[in-house]
C-alpha cells in the first residue's frame, strides 16, 4: 500500500511519543554551544561535525562543515539530500548555539546542559532557542522518508553556530557556498507563537538599530551647593533632548523613522492576527505609541523606539555634584519599510533642528544590527505552506509578516534570492536567554505534525516552481 500523508503525521507524532525526539534532544542540549564565549569554539565546532549529523545517521544526507570566513568564530554543518535537481530545493535552516547557560541560576538546581522534564515543561537551555526546534524539521523528515521512502524534494540542513552573536561571516559564506545553499525556499524553525492553540508563520523580522545619546560639557563633578544653578545640568538637557524623539504618549516625532506606507497584504496579515494573553506577561498599553494602528500593527508593521539605558553621575552612590556627562543607550526597531541606514542620520537632523547640537550620537556595534527583512505574505510560498498547516491541524495560522525581534533573514532573502519563512514552535513564556528557558511538550508534538505534513505536501508537487 502506497504511504499515506496521515500515516507521515502519525509517524512524525511516534517519534515523540516513543521517546526518540527526547533522546535526541537530550545529546544536543549536553553541548555547551555558548557562541559568546571563545573557548566554546571546540564545541561549536563538534555540534556541527558529529552531535548533529549522527541525528541524521541514515537519512542519506551527505554532511559538510563549512568553515566560518570570520576567523575564530563557530563554523556551519551542510546536510544535503538531493534526490534529483530538476525537484525543488528546500533549505531548513537553523543555529546551534545558544546564549550563556547561566548555571546555578536556575530553579530547583536545574542543570541548563541537560533536559529536565517536569510535566509538559522541558527545561534546558536550547530546548526552544534552538535546537530542539530543528530537531523537529529533522525528524518530521524521518518520518515522512519512512512512510514514502523518498522526500519528493531536495532537503539542505544548513545550520550555523553564530546566530546569537549576530551570525559573524555569515554573508561571506552565503557568498562563497552559494551554489551549494542554492534553494527555491528557505524554512527555519525559531522563536514564539503568538498563541499555544494556534500554529503560525512569521515572513522575516524587524531590523535593529542600537546609539548612544551623549551629552559631555566639562572635565570632572562640582560641588552642587556651589555650583548648582550655574553650570548646566546633562541630565536635564538629555531628559530634553529625548522628550523630543516621542510624544508624552510614545508616537514617534523623528521624520523618517517610520514608514510613509505600509503594504496592504502587510496591513490584512495584521488584521487577522490572533493574540493570547500569557499569565506573568504584561498586556498592552492601549495609549502607547502610534494612533490608529492595533497592536498588530504597532508590533510588527510599524516603528518601535526604546530607551534601553539612561544614566549621570553614580546611581549607586550618588554623591552631591553638577555631573559632567549624561548618557542614554537607545534602540530603534525597523520594518524594510523604513532604511535602517538612516536612522542615525534623521535623528541627528531631527536633535540639531531642536536645538539639541550638542547631544553627541554614537552608534553601537551589537547583536540587534540585524537588517529586516520580510517575505510579502501574499507570496505563493506562503500560501502553500498556511494551506499545508491549516490541512493538518484543522485551522489556519497566524501568519505574521515579519518577527517583532531581530533575525538574519534578510541575509538569506539577499544573497540567496529565496522566499523566507520561519515556522516558530514555542511561547512567549519559555524563557528563552534567561534562566529556565523551557519547550511546552504538547507544542513539540505538534509542531513534528506540522512539518511532517508540509513535508508531505511539498514532496507530493504543491511546491511553486
């Protein structure tokens, strides 16, 4: 009897109910993948050539380490099943390092380098962010090779090991492999659902762009009974010049910092998202930010700004003096509809026609430099893969046209011209980069299902060529 879609969900579903996925979660959760740290570099490099292709032992992929361009950063793993090139070519993207484990910090004295099961909570670090994400690609084709014996398409496994420090070389060797990451679509598995009852899409992320707002006027503190009133204050000018950025209610004032449109296939995805209210998250601020929009819009089509830091003087021990400096560490959160690469330009346009000359912009080199990105949601990739979700778990999914956060999509988009589509299998309560960062058991499962069926349905001829 021929193999039955059904029976590949079913088989994707055994893999976790028989323990197979958990045993497999277990081994790459016990590599210490800290890509923050540079003594981890053995690690890195051991997660790609044999923790994570001895999952895929039998599978007929042939493995490759690419070497990072970037000397002394963690290297990628290239697992390609090529069946015949005139099928399409799915790459299936992930990253295998993770953020500090924080050890010692955790609850109970959970151990971030091993699974914890505590009912439907699986505690460790990567469980979610992101290893046992592509795990679940992994083994939803397992199954699906299992019940068909072939995929019905080409499958490249390509997952890095710099991600959460910025994916360091990551375009040099997009461009140097190029014809060997070459894809009709691009797949990752990362981040959370908006909801636990409903599965979703995300079509890129917002970019980021992180400054420093300065204000120097002199050389050492003075005696504030003495020189209080007569020397200007930072503080104060600063506390100015950023009451100008945004409004007393949050709309942005900076001309260019948000978009002159957006998109109306964005706008419609906005419109149909559905949220859940997480216990010991915060709701929304109803009268924060731009009016008119929803939060949809507010969070994933518009604009954000935040004030990450702001200090003078010694909030520790202040101490009774005029300071000499002030500073505030901002960040700017960007859809494509807006260029990041004029963000600090605009501000400075804006701070100088407000009579904030002296306010010194120094832009910051850190992991949110990522550019935004985001596949139009009415792209024909899309459609396929919502129809394909919507089939196996009886509903629609929310398809978010770009992540709120940052991540390297627009790498991928740029340097290999494919569709970018992400399919998240956590929530917004699985504290990721923090102590006890943990995966929801029944959204695992659920999500081995998902990926099995688009699987399915991509070998089966519904892909878009």
């Amino acid at each position: 009897m021929p193999g039955t879609r059904q029976r590949a969900i079913e088989r994707a579903h055994e893999s976790f109910d028989s323990g197979r996925y958990l045993a497999h979660l277990r081994r790459l959760v016990a590599m210490p993948t800290e890509s923050q740290m540079p003594d981890r570099l053995p690690d890195l490099v051991r997660y790609c050539a044999e923790t994570l292709p001895g999952v895929l032992d039998g599978m007929g992929f042939e493995t490759a380490v690419l070497e990072n361009p970037e000397a002394g950063r963690g290297p990628a793993m290239l697992s390609s099943r090529i069946e015949d090139p005139a099928l399409p070519s799915v790459l299936i993207y992930g990253h295998g390092d993770v953020v500090r484990g924080l050890a010692g910090r955790w609850r109970d004295g959970r151990d971030p380098w091993s699974v914890t099961v505590a009912g439907d909570f699986w505690f460790g670090r990567g469980t979610v962010d992101k290893k046992g994400q592509h795990l679940i690609a992994i083994e939803a084709l397992r199954a699906v090779l299992a019940e068909r014996g072939r995929l019905g398409f080409n499958a490249k496994v390509f997952v890095e090991t710099g991600e959460e420090v910025g994916s360091p070389g990551m375009r040099a060797l997009l461009r140097r492999d190029h014809s060997r990451l070459a894809a009709d679509v691009f797949i990752g598995l990362d981040g959370p659902r908006q909801t636990t009852f409903m599965p979703e899409l995300k079509l890129g992320a917002r970019g980021g762009v992180a400054f420093d707002l300065v204000v120097r006027l002199r050389e050492g503190a003075h005696h504030s009974g003495h020189w209080g009133g007569v020397l200007a204050d930072p503080g104060f000018i600063l506390a100015h010049a950023l009451a100008t950025v945004v409004t007393p209610k949050g709309r942005i004032r900076v001309p260019g910092w948000v978009p002159a449109e957006v998109p109306a296939s964005v706008r419609d995805a906005c419109g149909a998202i559905v949220f859940e209210d997480i216990a010991g998250l915060p709701e929304a601020d109803p009268d924060w930010g731009e009016p008119g929009l929803s939060k949809a819009e507010r969070i994933f089509a518009w604009t954000s700004v935040i004030v990450l830091a702001f200090v003078t003087g010694h909030p520790d021990a202040p101490t009774n003096a005029v300071q000499p400096e002030a500073r505030a560490r901002l960040q700017v959160r960007h859809t494509v509809d807006v260029p990041g690469e004029g963000i600090v330009s605009a501000l400075r346009a804006h701070l100088d026609a407000e009579g904030f000359g002296l306010v010194e912009i120094v832009p910051v080199m850190e992991r949110d430099a990522f550019p935004p990105a985001r596949t139009d949601p009415a792209d024909p990739w899309v459609t396929m893969i919502a129809e394909s979700m919507t089939r196996t778990a009886g509903a629609a999914p929310n398809v978010i046209p770009n992540s709120s956060g940052s991540n390297p999509s627009r790498l991928f988009a740029e340097e290999l011209g494919t569709p970018v589509i992400w399919v998240p299998n956590s929530y917004a309560g699985c504290n990721q980069h923090g102590p006890d960062e943990h995966a929801l058991a029944p959204l695992l499962r659920e999500g081995l299902g998902l990926m099995a069926g688009i699987w399915w349905d991509i070998g089966e001829g519904a892909a878009p060529r």
